[in-house]
C-alpha cells in the first residue's frame, strides 16, 4: 500500500484550474489532494510546475496514479506553512522560492481508517500556484516507470 505522499507526489496549472486559481498555496494545494482522491489525475498533472510535465508525460502520471492509489478523503487539515529555502526543482536546473505546507491527511482504505502526516511543495509559476515533484519520483519518471 503507497502512502499519500508518494501518491500525491508521484502520480502531485493552466490558469484555469480550480486548484491553481486559489489564493493561497494551503488551499491550492489542498484542491490537489482532493483531486488524488477523486481519482482527477489529469487535472492534477494540469497543476504541476511545467518544468517537471517536460519530464512526466501525462499518460505516465495517469498511469502510475490511478494504480497506485484508490481511498476516500475524510480530511486534510494544515498543520504547518512556511516559506520553504530556495532550493532546485528536482529534476530540473531551475531554482524557486516555494511553500512548504505540512497536511494531516485523513482517509479509508478498503474500510480502514489511516492518517499520513506528509509536506508538500508549491510555487507560483505566472500568477498561478504549481505543485513540485520530489527528486525520487522524478527519477522513476525520468526511467519511463512509476515510483
């Protein structure tokens, strides 16, 4: 069973996303979630930074997503904000200030309840929030293969 993070992550936009128009890295990354567990994996790729959709292929993270990942969103609550250091967008030259925002993530699987406390990585990217990939799945992406 794949946590959420690697989920979000490994499977985590244009202007007109309903999750990139939020006004705040906590609720734009938040409406990413709730896309994983609507299983709206292609809106959720729409919302990662363009840099790292050069190097996930969207049939790939379609694919990777919807197998790796099937539970019922009870609630995601911020724990934590804070302006990330500036630091690279993995798998990328590109450097970015980001957010960092720390979620409780509530959830069933098969009927059994599960919490993950994960932290996730956003910037603003022309006016709209974009989600980061971290440098392990973008491995796997780079290799043709889910994480």
């Amino acid at each position: 069973m794949k946590s959420v993070s690697v989920v979000v992550f490994v499977a985590l936009a244009i202007g007109s996303s309903p999750a990139a128009a939020q006004t705040t890295p906590e609720a734009f990354l938040k409406a990413t979630i709730i896309q994983l567990f609507r299983g709206q994996y292609d809106r959720e790729w729409s919302t990662l930074h363009p840099a790292q959709q050069k190097i996930v292929p969207l049939k790939l993270f379609v694919r990777c997503a919807s197998a790796g990942f099937h539970g019922t969103l009870r609630d995601a609550k911020v724990l934590d904000s804070y302006d990330a250091v500036d630091r690279s967008i993995p798998g990328t030259k590109l450097r970015a200030k980001s957010k960092a925002v720390t979620f409780r993530i509530r959830y069933y699987v098969g009927g059994v309840s599960r919490t993950d406390v994960d932290t996730f990585r956003t910037t603003m990217v022309r006016g709209a929030w974009r989600w980061l990939l971290e440098t392990g799945p973008v491995s796997a992406y780079k290799q043709g293969r889910c994480a």
